[in-house]
C-alpha cells in the first residue's frame, strides 16, 4: 500500500525516522478525545466500534507494534500472528474501560514506542518482519514506523468522522 484511500495518508519510507513523533503528537490528540468524547463508550453504528474502543485498540496496536519492533532487532525476520484486533473488544472489555486511564495508557504506549524508535540504529530500519495481516508478507522496520504512524492518523480520523455522526 503506497496511500490508503480511507483516510489519504501516503506511505512514505524515508519518512520512518519522523514516525516516532508523529505517532506521539497523534496519540496526544487522541487522548484527548478519548477523555472529553461526549457518550464516549457509544457506538454511533452497531458496526462502528465507540471512540473508546478505538482508544483501546490503538493503545493494543503500539504495545503489540513495539513488541515486534523489539523482537525484530534480535531476529531476523521474525513473523508474528496477527494481533486479534476484533476478539480484543470483548475480551479485554474495551467499552467498559476508564476512558481517564485509557488516555494515559495510550500516552504511556506512544512514548514506549517512540523510545524503540529513537534507539534505532541507521541499519536497524531496514531490518525485517513477516507482516502477516491482511496476508503475509515481509516489511521493513521503516515499513512497521510509517504503518504504525498511518493507524494513529486513519483511527484517529475514524473516532472524529463517528462523532459527527
């Protein structure tokens, strides 16, 4: 994927080094919604998740991106399972979170991941991973970043479309 046609965020590798900030400046933006979304644990669609759950979800994407990023510096090419995204809401009871907390704990996941990031050596970036969502294939770290940057920026954009809803 080079742009992605739900929200326009262009896929740009040689931007990797500027991800880690991007995705705290993003994630600060969406721990505010999350704390100040009026009926925050609604879904304004039945198959639309609440701005909660997406606050939950995106914390889970930066532990479970950091996690791959750590491993993959250690390994060559490590694959991972897929992350459960949709079993996730119910079985971690997203909606029934303290959107306070979740606010922080996204906070908490950007700056973890950021960190990973800024301890990159130059060679780290080009380093690779067996991406297995939506199908597999092999990624670079520079890849993982700027993916990881899109998901803060198109999720972020999916709780502000929902609460004009």
């Amino acid at each position: 994927m080079d742009r992605c046609g739900g929200c326009g965020f262009e896929y740009d590798l040689d931007s990797a080094p500027g991800a880690a900030e991007a995705i705290v400046d993003g994630v600060a933006q969406f721990a505010a919604v999350v704390r100040t979304a009026p009926e925050v644990r609604r879904r304004r669609r039945p198959e639309l998740w609440s701005p909660l759950e997406y606050g939950c979800h995106m914390r889970d994407v930066l532990i479970v991106q950091r996690e791959r990023v750590l491993a993959a510096r250690i390994m060559d090419t490590p694959s991972f399972d897929p992350m459960a995204r949709d079993e996730r809401v119910e079985h971690d009871g997203y909606a029934e979170q303290d959107p306070d907390r979740v606010a922080l704990q996204l906070n908490e996941a950007a700056f973890l991941f950021a960190n990973v990031l800024a301890r990159f050596e130059r060679n780290d970036w080009d380093r690779t991973v067996m991406y297995n969502w939506p199908a597999p294939f092999e990624r670079s770290l520079r890849w993982v970043a700027v993916h990881t940057e899109h998901e803060v920026k198109h999720h972020l954009l999916d709780v502000r479309r929902q609460l004009e809803l």
